[in-house]
C-alpha cells in the first residue's frame, strides 16, 4: 500500500489547527504536521521530522517542499504565503484514505493557490524571495484582510485563545491581542493609447479620354495626258532624248507625344498635442466605531488599561 502526501495552505494558524484537530479526531492527526506551530502540531512520520527547522530558515522552504514531490512554481507559492504569515499543513496517508482526508481539509477553505499565485503576481511578485523578511502579526493581519478572510479569521482565533485550543468558550484572555486591520484605497491614475481612428491616402490612376485638332498637308500627284496639235520646231531639239521625272509624293500624319508632370502634392502629418485631465473617482477606507460602556470601579482600571505581556 503506497502513501500519499496531502499538502494545504491557510491564512491563519486558527484555521490549521481547526483542522488537525479534526483529522485526530479521525484518527489521522499524528500524521500532520504544521509550520510556525511546533508546540500544537505532531512530530509526525520520520519524513517530516526535519520540517520545523528547514520552514524556521527562509531559505530552505522550497527545497523542502520540492523533495516532497511539490513542482517548483507551487513552492513558490506555498514558501510566499508562509512568508506573509499563512500556515503550512503537511501530512503522509495511505492511498485508501486520501480522499476522506481531503474532504477534511477541504470543509475549512485552504488557500487556492492558483488564485494566490495570480494575486501576488498581480501586485509585481515575481517569485519568493528567500532574503525578504517574514511578515510579523500586523502585516499578516492586513495581508488576510485583501483576501477577504480578515475578520472570519479574528473571531477565529478568538475562540481559539479563550479555551488554550479547543474552539470552544466566551471571553477574551489577557495574554493576546488581536488586530482589526484598517485599511484604505489609494487611487493610482495610469494612461494607455487608445485607437479613435484612422486616415488612409491611396493614390491610383484615372485615364481621362482628351483630344486636340491639328492640320495635317495631303500630297497628290496627277498625271495626265493632253492632246496638242503644233510644230516641232516649237520644242526643243533634244525632243527626242529620253528622260524620266519621278515625283515624290508625301502625306502628314498626327504623332502623339505623352509627358508626366507634378501638378500636385498630399501631405499625410500627425500632430500630437496634450492636455491635462482630472480624474475623479472614490477610494474606501475602513472606518473603526469604538463603544466602551464599562463601569469604572474604585481603585481598578479597566482591562484594557493594565499592564500585560504580549505574545
């Protein structure tokens, strides 16, 4: 029988623990393990006994998920969500039970990493980065807040410090603290070229039927015979030579001559000016409305007052 090894990604340690506190319940719990949690989580199989050390240095996260069988880019994106404050869960478990462990894991929203990875990419990530600081409670807290999940995840934990674990009972307990994150947009005005159109000069040719008037000269020779009746003495002596006149005879005919001239330029120009535009939009901001309608009591402050450690 082979095992599979179950990987998911949470916003917050309350969610993950929520979760293997369901899979012992199943009987599965032993074989989990997760990151930044070492004291609530299980040692788990041999095989992820060197875990909380690789996860505890930054630079070792992806190399520890890629040889848990975890393709490059989605280590990127699990070593990035842990850097910004999400929780690890890993587990080993035979094939037989695979799907009744995911059905657990599925039923408490793991992060979509898909989603995720466009989201941080998005914002200009580009890949995690091992030298770049993990996110102390206040970014991680903001961070959960873009997702959505701000809020679900306070009351979570909530819960979670009022019974040291076990997601059940009312009050609030004096060694934690938990942020409402306060967030606000900011408008961010970009340009971009946009096509209104365009002009097109095409050049073809146009043959226009003309015509001129010219004289032309048309030569014709004659040759006729007309009788006479007079002496010889009246021509030449040499009358009887022999001779022979040939005349020439010429026509005129139209020759026509084209040439090609410039008469006229198109000039295609673009002018280019600028303006300057406001643009109006909203933005929305988180706003805090605080009621405080406790009793002051003589010689005590109130709890929020007193001096307390954090953790």
């Amino acid at each position: 029988m082979s095992n599979q090894t179950v990987i998911a990604l949470y916003d917050d340690k309350a969610s993950a623990r929520q979760v293997l506190d369901e899979l012992r319940t199943a009987g599965y719990g032993d074989e989990f393990w997760i990151s930044g949690d070492s004291s609530y989580g299980s040692t788990g199989t041999s095989r992820f006994s060197s875990l909380n050390s690789d996860f505890s240095a930054p630079g070792s996260r992806i190399s520890a998920l890629t040889r848990l069988g975890v393709p490059e880019d989605e280590a990127q994106i699990y070593s990035e969500g842990v850097r910004r404050g999400g929780v690890l869960l890993v587990g080993q478990v035979d094939d037989n039970r695979t799907q009744e462990v995911l059905e657990i894991i599925e039923r408490h929203n793991p992060v979509d990493t898909s989603e995720r990875g466009d989201f941080y990419r998005q914002s200009g990530w580009t890949g995690y980065d091992a030298t770049a600081a993990d996110y102390d409670e206040t970014r991680a807290a903001e961070e959960r807040s873009r997702y959505g999940s701000g809020l679900t995840a306070a009351a979570s934990g909530l819960r979670d410090v009022n019974t040291g674990g076990t997601g059940t009972g009312t009050g609030f307990g004096t060694d934690r603290e938990e942020v409402i994150p306060v967030t606000e947009e900011r408008l961010a005005v970009g340009k971009r070229e946009v096509e209104r159109g365009r002009v097109r000069v095409r050049s073809y040719v146009v043959e226009t039927p003309v015509e001129e008037t010219v004289t032309l000269r048309d030569e014709t020779v004659h040759v006729e015979r007309r009788p006479v009746n007079r002496d010889v003495t009246d021509i030449p002596a040499d009358a009887f030579r022999e001779r022979t006149i040939e005349v020439t005879e010429t026509d005129e005919e139209a020759v026509v001559a084209k040439t090609a001239r410039v008469v006229e330029e198109v000039v295609v120009r673009k002018d280019v000016t600028e303006e300057v535009r406001t643009v109006r939009d909203t933005v929305r901001r988180t706003e805090v409305e605080i009621e405080d309608d406790r009793t002051d009591v003589a010689g005590k402050r109130p709890v929020s007052d007193r001096d307390r450690t954090d953790v």
